[in-house]
C-alpha cells in the first residue's frame, strides 16, 4: 500500500492535534499538582509548622516537569508530525534509484522490472502537490 500525499497530510494534522492534546493534558496535570502542592504549602504556613521553602519548590519543580514537556510537546507538534509521518522517497529495492516520476515498468537506473504499484506511486510522487509541510 502506498500513501498518497493527501493521505500523508491527514495523517500528519492528526498527528499534530493528537500531539497537541497530549502536551496539553500534560500541562493541565501538572498545573494541578502544582495547585496540590501550593496548597500543602499553605496548609503547612497556616497551621504554623513553618515553611519548609526547599521542599515547596522541589515539589513544585518536580510537577511542573510534565508541564514543560507538555509545553515543548505543543511548541514542536508540527516538527513531531512531519518526523513521525514521513513523505516516503521510492527507491529502486534493488540499486536505491529514485523512483519518483519513473513511469516505465522498470528501473532506469538497472533495469529492474517494477510492480505496477511502485509505477503508480512515483507517478503520484511527481505530480502530488505535496512538498515541504
Ligand atoms: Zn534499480
């Protein structure tokens, strides 16, 4: 099955949008522990047990860590989109010729005689409107 570079696009924004609500229940999760830990922290500071500043800040540290890779993860969902889902190149499976825009039935490079399927997908390849994204 060859993707066509329509369907690589699809994929690609669904990636991207599930990308992006993983980074964001991440940060909304980690935004909560934090609110847990301040609240220990002025629960600690109102019944008078003095405030412990060195574990309030390592708690808040520790949980805000899945908040910062939540926010990296929706800074860089297109980047992770397009690493993720590649545009696939053709290659000749037998010399690694570039296939796309080949139309005979063979490789032009070694002569290797080529499925239909590898002939349509190159075909599609030099004609597709996808580049870059
Ligand atoms: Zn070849």
């Amino acid at each position: 099955m060859v993707p066509s570079p329509a369907t690589i696009m699809r994929l690609r924004y669904f990636v991207r949008v599930g990308v992006r609500i993983a980074g964001a229940v991440l940060v909304a999760f980690s935004m909560v522990l934090a609110a847990g830990v301040l609240l220990g922290f002025v629960s600690q500071f109102v019944s008078g047990q003095g405030i412990r500043l060195g574990f309030v800040l390592a708690g808040l540290l520790t949980v805000l860590g899945p908040g910062m890779v939540g926010l990296l993860l929706v800074a860089l969902a297109p980047k992770v989109a397009r690493w993720l889902v590649p545009i696939p190149t053709y290659r000749c499976p037998q010399c690694d010729y570039p296939l796309a825009g080949v139309t005979e039935g063979f490789c032009p490079e070694c002569g290797l005689v080529l499925g239909e399927e590898v002939v349509e997908a190159g075909r599609r390849i030099s004609a597709g409107p996808g580049r870059g994204g």
